[in-house]
C-alpha cells in the first residue's frame, strides 16, 4: 500500500549513501530493469519478508513483500532514485538514477554488499 505519509517518516530515516563506501551492482541492461535480479539482491540482504520503498522522484513509499517491491521498483527503475530497506530500518538498498544498487546494513557499517551479515564475533551470520 502506497503512503504518503509512511514517505515523510523514511525520508527523514534512511541513511545517506556515499558511493565511495560501497560495492555497487548492475540492476539495469540499459533498457529494462531486471525484476529478478531485484528480487534476488533484496533476499540476500533484507532478511525480513516485507521490505519498505522509497521511491524519490515520485515522493511516495510502501511496505509491501519482496516480490510485490521487486516489481514495483523494476517499473520505476532507472527514473530516479530508489531506497528499500527492511521495516527495522537496518538493512539498506539503494539504487542510483542509473541502474546500480549498493546495500549496507546499519548495525555493522562496515560490512558490504556481497558479505552482508558477517564480519563481527556476536554479530549477524
């Protein structure tokens, strides 16, 4: 379900991305956004079923499953840019204007987007 208001609250929460700090992958072929290639970065890097998006040029977000958000941000990708993360507000995705998405997760800033949950002793796995 599309939330204006639920736009104002991840606005002013999500992180800000700074291209130098993260691995960015391909989501685009220059024509269509790939839904599944969507769908499998959010199953590696947002462990909740439902995800949050954020789609700024359009100002208006959504809590829906992965499979739905697949979709939907594969219909507005490369428009602007786009920002999902889990209800939690841990795991983060962004993708660019351009096609590419980076993923961080909030509680181990350091560990990137192809070694999601590992990295610290006690930490995620």
């Amino acid at each position: 379900m599309i939330n204006n208001n639920l736009y104002e609250v991840m606005a002013g929460e999500f992180p800000p991305t700074h291209a130098e700090d993260h691995y960015w992958e391909y989501l685009h072929d220059g024509r269509v956004a790939n839904a599944d290639a969507i769908m499998d970065l959010m199953s590696r890097h947002i462990r909740s079923p439902e995800v949050m998006v954020l789609i700024r040029h359009l100002e208006v977000a959504a809590r829906m499953p992965k499979a739905d958000a697949a979709s939907l941000v594969a219909d507005h990708s490369p428009n602007g840019e786009i920002q999902i993360s889990d209800p939690e507000l841990i795991s983060f995705i962004t993708i660019s204007q351009i096609g590419v998405a980076a993923c961080w997760n909030q509680a181990q800033p350091g560990v990137q987007a192809d070694r999601p949950y590992e990295a610290t002793a006690g930490g995620l796995t």
